[in-house]
C-alpha cells in the first residue's frame, strides 16, 4: 500500500493534469472531431445549407400563419332559418 507521502504526490499529480486539460479546452469535443472530420470549406457549405433549410421552414410556417390569419377574417357567419 502507498504511504501518505506518495498518496499526496499522485494527487498533485492528477491535479496538475486536470489544470492542463481545463486550460486546452474542448479538445475532444464534437465540435472539434467536426473540426477535423471536415475541411473549412465544406463546414462553411454545411452552415450555409443549415440557414437555407431553417429559412424554408420559416416560409412555410409564413404561410400557414397568413391562410390561419386570412381564413379567420373571411368566416361566414351562419344564419338560421325556420322551417314550418
């Protein structure tokens, strides 16, 4: 079994890496696995094809919000009518 000394030692020891590795960053991260997986350029397409799928979802969603919008101002109100 490892004396208190050296015990006090390792734990310096793992310390001083945790410091190392908190002031890398994200080195290990997905977005730096991103970062290597794909060139600039490609990442720069991917962004731009990201802002193009969410501007299509907001023109649909434009146009679902006008018909709801326009459909609720041309209601017809229902008369009633009475038979004999």
């Amino acid at each position: 079994m490892a004396t208190t000394t050296e015990l006090e030692a390792r734990v310096r020891e793992l310390e001083d890496k945790i410091k190392v590795l908190e002031s890398e960053g994200d080195r290990f991260g997905i977005r730096t696995l991103f970062d290597e997986l794909f060139p600039t350029d490609a990442r720069k397409h991917m962004r731009a094809a990201r802002k193009e799928q969410l501007m299509a979802i907001r023109s649909v969603l434009d146009h679902w919000i006008a018909k709801a919008d326009e459909s609720a101002t041309n209601t017809k109100r229902r008369e009633s009518i009475a038979v004999d």
